[in-house]
C-alpha cells in the first residue's frame, strides 16, 4: 500500500486508487501532464506538470523538472521540485535539485543537494514548516 500524506491527515493511497501507474522497464521522454494520483516507477526525462499527486517510487527515476500539488519522493529525482501543498522525501530517495512548497518534510536517511524555498498558503498563514524526521 502507498501512503499519501496531506497536512491534515493521513491519507491512504491503494493500486486502485491510483490514477496511472508507470512501471520499472518504461521510459518516457518529454511533457508529462496528468489529474489525479500516479506513481512513477520507471525511468522519466524532460517536464513534469500537474494540479494534483505525484509518487516517485523506490525505482523511479526522474530528470526532470516537477511542478505538482504535492509530491512524495522515494526513488531518484534530478531537477527541481514545485509543489502547492507539500513535498516529502523519503528515507531511502535521493534528490538533486531546489524544492520550493509551502511544507517539505526530509525523512532521515534522504540525500537531498540543493535549497529549500517556502512559499505559498502555509507562509502566509505562519511560520514555515520544515521537518525532518528520523525512522
């Protein structure tokens, strides 16, 4: 099971919940949009763009720009991360790139290179919330 946290509760994301599930062995190349949850465990190079959830999982394998709702990082992402409501990074992902969200939270064991910039809702309604949290 996938779990997708938002900042008020936890929510949990089943298969079948999942919009699109991109799988080890695909590789996509250029502008990729979508609405709803999908979970990326291949291999994507060129733009990332949605409103909505994206899962990186444990294979995936990302060079690119991502601009999303929220974003949950547990693979490999090379490039930067936008997100309206919240960025995570999980114990095992490896990140390169500047993250810009109103909330990121850093899982102990993450390897993360790049800046943090905290911007949107959660900014203007008080102090910014970074966390880092240990296993």
């Amino acid at each position: 099971m996938f779990r997708r946290r938002n900042s008020k509760t936890d929510v949990n994301v089943k298969r079948e919940d999942l919009t699109a599930f991109i799988d080890e062995g695909t590789e996509i190349e250029g502008k990729y949009s979508f609405s709803g949850v999908v979970m990326l465990n291949g291999k994507l190079s060129g733009e990332i763009a949605s409103s909505e959830s994206l899962i990186v999982g444990e294979k995936g394998v990302i060079h690119a720009s991502i601009r999303a709702g929220s974003v949950v990082v547990s693979g490999e992402v090379v490039g930067n991360i936008v997100a309206s409501d919240r960025i995570e990074l999980r114990n095992a992902s490896r990140v390169t790139g500047n993250l810009e969200a109103p909330v990121i939270v850093v899982d102990e064991g993450a390897l993360f290179e790049g800046q943090c910039r905290m911007t949107g809702p959660a900014a203007a309604s008080g102090p910014a919330v970074i966390s880092l949290k240990r296993s």
